[in-house]
C-alpha cells in the first residue's frame, strides 16, 4: 500500500501554483510509491511545472537570479542529474512545454503588481544592508517565470537526447490527450493541478530520486474528501478558486481569511448548484460587474472542454471535436495555418510573435529591475517598434489578407490609458520584397579563414562573408524553385543573410553599409574561444538605439561606481555596460556577491534587444520555410531553431566584476599601478566572487569585448556621435587594465 506523507514543498512550491486553493489543501493527500512502479514506462512532464518546482524549491533555488538576471548557474547540473537519474530507474520522460496563449487564459497585471513591489521592497533592504531578508525577498519575488526558461530546457533536452512537443496551447491539455489516447503516448503525467481540469485521474508532482520514490495525487481522492462532489463541481471549483484559465471569483478574495478549494466548493454547493447561479448572487459586487465575471467563467469552461491540441495525425483541432462548438476562436484564438503550428512544436519558432498577430495585442510588463527608468520605457514604447513592426510583417505575408492587414495593439504597464497602434501593413517596401535574393546553396559560400569567423549558419560567418567581395558579386540569387536550400547551414546562413539586410547592416546589393563594415570590424578582432559574437552584435543595436553611452547612467537607480572622480565613476559605467553584454564564468552553485540595480538595469536593454532580435529572426526563418524556399521534408526541425543565434539570456554578473574591479582600484593612490591592479583581481576572485571560475580570466574577456565594440565605434565614424567620449574612455581603460 502506498504511504500517505505531506512534504510541505510539493505542492505549493511554486510562487503561483496553477489552482491557487487547490494544491495547500491537497499536499497532506498525496500518497508515495517507489519509482520501481513505473520502471519502463514513458511520463508525460508538464515543462513549466518541472521548471517552477526547480525555481522555487532547494537545493536548486537560486534566491538572487531576478537580482541578476539571465539563468541559474547550478541548473543546467540539476536537470542534467534528475535526467540521468530517470535513465536509471528506466524512465522515459517527454516534456511537454505550453505554446500560445489562449484567449480565455487569465491576463491578470495582479501577479506582476506584486511582483514589482516584492523586488522594490528587496532592493530597499539590500541597500540598508539587511542581505539575509533582501535574499529571501529576491527568491520570493516570482519575478523569473518558467516560461522565460523554456528554450533553456530546450536546448539540455536535446544536447541529452531527451523527446519534447511544443503544444499547440496549454500543455496540460495536450498531456491529457496523450495519456487518454488510445494510443497512450504517456503511460502517467508529472504536471500541475490544472491537469484536473482535463479529466486526468492521478498525477505525478514529484521524483525523489535520492529517496528512490515519487509522489502523485489522485482527482478521486479529491472528489471523496470534498463530500463526494461531482466531477462538475469539481471543475467550477478549481476555476472559481483562480487557475491559469480564470481569475479566481473577487468575493473568494475579499474574504478576510484566506480560503481554501473547500470554500469554494461549498459555496457553490450553497447557492448553486451552477455558477451562473453563484455569480447572479454577487452580481451587485463592483468586481463581479467589471471583470463580466460570468462570461470569463462560461469562456473558460469552454476552453477546458475543447481545447485545441495536436493530435496523432498531425491535425490541430478542439478536444470533443465532434461537439466542439463553431466558434472555439472565441474562448481560444484565432486560427493560424497547420505548418505554423508544426514550426511551433518542433521549436523551430517561439510562441511570442504567433500571440501578438493572433490576439492583436501586445502586453508589455515589467523587467527585473522594474523598468523605472525614462530610457527604457522610451525603448518598450517607441524604439523597438522596428523590430516588432518588421517580425508582423513577414510572418503575416505567407498567410491570409486578414494577418496581413491586422493593426496591433500595445499596452504598456507604465501607461494603462494610452495605448499604442502597431500597423505592419504601412511598412514601404513590404519587407518580403527587401529580402528575395538570399537564396545561397553552400556551392557559393566563401571559404574565409577558421579563425576569423565561425563555421556556415552563424553570425560571424555570415557578417564576415559580407566582407568577400567575390561573394557578394555572385550572392544576389533570386528564388530557383529547382535549387531550394536543403542544408541546415544552407538555411540557417540565408536566414541570417536576410536578418542583416532587414536590421540596415548591408543593402539592397548585399553590400556592407557603414553599420556593416563598423560591425565586420568588431567581429573581426573577436577571438572564437571567447564566444562574444552576439554580445558584439546587440552592442551595435545598443548603439544604434544611443542607450550604449556615457550618458545613460540610471541616476535614479544604486550600484553605480562610488569611488574616484566623476569621470571615473562615468567611464567605469560605460565599461561595465559593455561587460554586462558578456557572461560571468561560474560554478554550477548560487550566486553570492556584491548586486547592482543599476547594472540590472542595463541588463534589461540588452534584454529586450536580444528579445527584438531573436523574434525578427524567427520570424525571417518562418518566412524563408513558408514561401517554399528551403526543402520541408527533413528531421533536423528542432536544431533549426535551437541553433538560431540570440537564444541564450545573459546575466550582469560580469559587469558587476568589472565594476567592482574598476571602483576598487580608484581607492588607490595610483590606480594604474601593477600593484594596485593585482591586489583588486586578488580581491575579486577571493571575496567578491569567491564562486567565479576565473575571475581575471574573466576580466581580461571583458575587455576584450570592450575592445571589440570600441574597434567597431571607431570604424562607425559619425555614425557613433559620442564617439570622441569612446576614445576617452578606452584611453582611461588602458590604463587600468
């Protein structure tokens, strides 16, 4: 007989658990089996929910990730172990990561309001050094979501072999389909409670490998021990109690005391049976009027019965199809073509820019830092329109009018009552006729030095083939429908080619524009061992956007350099930028070191670019393989997209180490002393970042990049307007390096 425990982590581990009443109540309910029982099976994972448990519980809880921004250091060795580990006890494991958001999801700003008053309040106590309280604000803070981690798991699942599926929707559903197939896909399903919703009978919420166990729940049980309830009723509760389908019913909320799944259960029972007749009750409640509470809910209900999942033969339909209503787009989305969605669940694109075009709407929310400064909402508002205008664009043209003549609107958390009109449709020339003539087969490309670019399909090659006069007189190759590309490098290349011209850094020609040769510059002088090309790259659209300057320091915000003059403190800013651009070399534990909001800050802009770019190049992937012009008959879909460039997130880790390097050499008499240069990278490695790899080592790569970016700003000429301060500060650097 299975043993009933009640680990208080299990459940109500993550910071928005998918039932938010559902998952306290049901931890003490959980039974345990040895992992021996499903020896030789294969276990459907709910990705986000593996991911929140991992985020949100030790040993692999990282407290200070939203104070540093880009991925956890030991979690790349968590995932990999409980990998390996599943391979032991021979079990099969398939994620299953969600994909568009559905109409009916709840879009609530409460979670990220309070979100962004839980970092202010940790950044407060940082500052009036109480680190032990600020520690466990950052971790608490929810600020990190599962699914900003999603392409990160991606990428581990295939280096080790390991089977995913990017659902079309929700991944709970599209689970629920695969156990309850016929075919059974999944022989069980390790995921959140909102798998209840979809009928599922018992779920896994836990491996304990060291333990040899696992713990599930069954829905029957919960049935049972709310007083025999019906599976109807059963639902209405968990939707009423607040999910990822439905904000949880305000009266619940304005309760004094926190309530629980039972409350809400005899709520129903009390004034129902039905929720229309719950809601009709309220229905003089401001809340319940406002949110048209009572259509969210049928919405919902809706969505739950047919949502829309990817089924054995390939289609993309509505569960219960053959009572599925003919209007599902209203509780789920518009409908985009089958091949989309295939891109979609082979990870060949993300689902970011498939829900703008698909709902007409952009919400854009708070970065970790929470976006309090001018510059950046300057930048989420107004600068990176050409990348979002530009992504619109060619994903629409392969599709119906609709797509293409469809406006976008743009909310901003900072400004709730102006919103803004996107129109891809006003951009002259259509972009689709900017870029036709990149159509390269491998014959063609050049043979450039190993040393001086990377191999076909990435960013160096592709700016460095750019440089080779002879390719580029023989690179203007309209579309052969007899010679499509066939090879990843073929595509990948071309894709990147067509992303160059659209971002302004060759032209029509395929020559280098000023920008173009600024940036050949730069990559020219990269060592490839050091892996800076895309840092090199988003410094250049930094630069481009003028948010890569002395200027741009954050007064409003603490971390900056203290020490020395102004223009030390000035120059040490403009350098640690840069770094932020690079990554800090660490042991796969938490991080523990000095923090920086300001830096933080700057991490965002590079964020947000990085964001811009990855999508637009998406985007041009999607629209190379819909028009016909690369061979679709392959198997290598998910290496396509998960060897796109600007995939990986960055932390300010290494800008944290350069400017403390830098502030703690000013307190010298002679900061360009040998002496007072090794004794601050001694400090560094040993009290700052006692967990760093390489702490000089690392130092002296940040320079390099620094060296990089300033080559190109020199090459840029008047492009760069502060170009003249650049140079002030690269002599001041070398002095210190």
């Amino acid at each position: 007989m299975p043993g009933t425990l009640s680990p208080p982590d299990i459940l109500a581990s993550a910071d928005l658990p998918p039932v938010r009443s559902l998952d306290d109540w049901a931890t003490p309910r959980l039974q345990s089996f040895p992992l021996s029982a499903i020896k030789d099976t294969v276990i459907g994972i709910d990705a986000a929910h593996y991911l929140d448990r991992l985020l949100n519980t030790p040993p692999s809880k990282e407290p200070l990730l939203s104070a540093l921004g880009g991925f956890p250091f030991a979690l790349r060795t968590h995932i990999e172990n409980e990998l390996e580990a599943m391979q032991s006890f021979s079990i099969q494991p398939l994620f299953v990561f969600n994909g568009m958001d559905f109409a009916a999801r709840d879009k609530s700003s409460r979670d990220w309001t309070d979100s962004v008053a839980t970092v202010s309040e940790a950044w407060n106590l940082y500052h009036q050094q109480q680190a032990v309280r600020a520690v466990e604000m950052f971790g608490n803070s929810g600020a990190v979501r599962a699914e900003s981690l999603f392409r990160f798991l991606q990428k581990i699942l295939h280096a080790n072999h390991v089977d995913f599926l990017v659902a079309p929707y929700a991944a709970a559903a599209q689970l629920a389909y695969m156990e309850q197939n016929p075919k059974r896909f999944v022989d069980a399903i390790m995921g959140p409670s909102d798998l209840f919703l979809f009928d599922v009978d018992k779920v896994i919420v836990r491996f304990d490998f060291e333990r040899s166990r696992f713990w599930w729940l069954s829905r029957h049980t919960c049935l049972e021990e709310l007083g025999k309830i019906s599976a109807d009723t059963f639902v209405d509760a968990c939707l009423l109690s607040g999910s990822t389908f439905l904000p949880t019913f305000p009266p619940l909320e304005n309760q004094r005391k926190a309530f629980g799944i039972r409350d809400t259960t005899s709520m129903i029972l009390t004034l129902g049976p039905s929720v229309t007749a719950v809601c009709t009750h309220y229905q003089d409640e401001p809340q319940v009027q406002q949110r048209d509470y009572l259509d969210r809910y049928r919405r919902a209900r809706l969505a739950v019965k047919h949502h829309v999942i990817l089924a054995d033969d390939g289609q993309v339909q509505p569960m219960d199809l053959d009572h599925a209503p003919s209007d599902v787009h209203e509780f789920i989305g518009l409908r985009l073509p089958e091949e989309v969605y295939f891109y979609l669940s082979r990870a060949v694109i993300g689902p970011r820019v498939l829900n703008w075009i698909t709902a007409g709407e952009i919400h854009e929310y708070p970065p970790l830092d929470n976006g309090e400064t001018a510059e950046y909402q300057r930048l989420v508002r107004e600068q990176l329109d050409s990348y979002r205008t530009l992504s619109f664009a060619l994903l629409s043209q392969p599709l119906s009018r609709f797509y293409q003549r469809k406006d976008i609107l743009m909310h901003c958390w900072f400004a709730k009552d102006t919103d803004k009109t996107l129109r891809h449709r006003d951009l002259i020339p259509a972009q689709h006729e900017v870029i036709p003539n990149w159509n390269v087969k491998e014959d063609l490309f050049p043979h450039l030095h190993p040393g001086a670019a990377g191999p076909p399909g990435s960013l160096s090659f592709a700016v460095g083939s750019l440089g080779d006069s002879d390719f580029v007189s023989h690179s203007i190759t309209p579309k052969d429908s007899s010679k499509i590309l066939v090879t990843k490098p073929e595509i990948l290349s071309n894709a990147l080619w067509r992303l160059l011209q659209l971002r302004g850094y060759s032209d029509s020609q395929h020559t280098l524009t000023s920008w173009g040769t600024a940036l050949l510059a730069a990559l020219s002088s990269l060592d490839a061992v050091d892996q800076l090309e895309e840092a090199v790259v988003i410094a250049f659209e930094l630069l481009r956007l003028n948010v890569l300057d002395a200027d741009h320091v954050f007064a409003t915000y603490t971390g900056a350099a203290v020490r020395g003059s102004e223009a030390d403190r000035t120059n040490s800013l403009l350098v640690s930028h840069v770094a932020c651009l690079g990554k800090l070399r660490h042991k796969p534990i938490g991080f523990t070191g000095p923090l920086s909001r300001n830096l933080l800050a700057f991490h965002s802009f590079a964020w947000a670019v990085r964001e811009g770019l990855r999508d637009l190049l998406e985007m041009t992937l999607a629209n190379l393989l819909l028009n016909g012009d690369a061979d679709r008959d392959r198997k290598d879909w998910s290496e396509l997209g998960l060897d796109l460039p600007f995939i990986d997130d960055n932390d300010c880790g290494l800008g944290i180490a350069v400017k403390s390097y830098l502030d703690e050499l000013a307190a010298y008499p002679d900061p360009t002393s040998a002496e007072a240069k090794d004794t601050a990278q001694a400090k560094g490695a040993t009290e700052w970042f006692a967990h760093s790899i390489d702490m000089r080592g690392d130092l002296e790569i940040a320079f390099r990049l620094w060296d990089a970016v300033y080559k190109g700003v020199q090459a840029a000429g008047k492009e760069v307007k502060s170009g003249d301060r650049w140079a002030e500060v690269d002599e001041w650097l070398r002095a210190r390096r």
